[in-house]
C-alpha cells in the first residue's frame, strides 16, 4: 500500500488556490480526503495541544473509508521532559495514546512522529529516555 498525503491539512493561506473560496476549516479534512483522494495526513495540532477523544471522534467521523493518520507526539514529550525530570512521561503519554484509541480502534492509526529539536544528541541519557 502507498500512503499519499501531507503534513497538515488545514491551511487558510490554501484557501481559493487548493481549497475552493468560502471552505470552512471544518469541511477542509473530507475535502482532502474525497476530492484529492490523499489516503494518509499527518496531524499537527497534537504536539500543541493534547487531543480529546471528542476531537479524536470528530476527526473520524468525517473520514469515511480509508484514512491513515500519522500524528505528531506531544511537545512535552519531545521539547520539555527530555530535558530533566522525566517523571511526568508516563502520565502525558498514558492521555496522549487513549485520546488515540479510537482511531487505533479503528485501524486507521498509522505513525507517531516524535520531532525531537536539534539539541537532542544520541547519548546514553537520551536512549534511555527513549526506551521509557
């Protein structure tokens, strides 16, 4: 299977030269989806702001068939806790996974990406982070 797709989707600058004039952004995913016929898109809202299973649902329900969604890991996760104190690791990505179960659920989950900032060196404290 070859998955086509962009990082984003929801663009007002692609309005009247990707989009058509007067699409809302809540009509942008199943535009992307049904007319430029895209199987797979990356969400970038998730490193800003922890995604709900209401978002979650709502996302899916506006895809019917075939979609693979790759997501971007919390920036907690790849800009904050690396950093120091790594106790708070388990917690944000426990909520980060289960407000991702519906979409896991529903086999339309693909990759996570985990963008970490260039400061972010192979050494043996970062594996370690890694591996937890």
């Amino acid at each position: 299977m070859i998955y086509l797709g962009t990082s984003g989707y929801s663009f007002p600058d692609w309005v009247g030269t990707a989009y058509p004039e007067g699409i809302s952004s809540s009509q942008m995913l199943r535009y992307y989806h049904s007319v430029w016929k895209f199987n797979s898109v990356e969400l970038n809202f998730t490193y800003y702001r922890m995604p709900s299973l209401k978002t979650i649902t709502g996302i899916l329900r506006k895809i019917p068939g075939e979609m693979t969604f790759s997501v971007k890991a919390p920036g907690r996760v790849t800009h904050e806790l690396w950093k120091g104190d790594s106790r708070g690791l388990r917690e944000v990505s426990s909520e980060f996974f289960s407000a991702l179960l519906p979409m896991r659920e529903e086999g339309k989950l693909g990759p996570t990406l985990f963008q970490f900032p260039w400061s972010f060196k192979f050494n043996e404290g970062n594996v370690m982070y890694l591996e937890e």
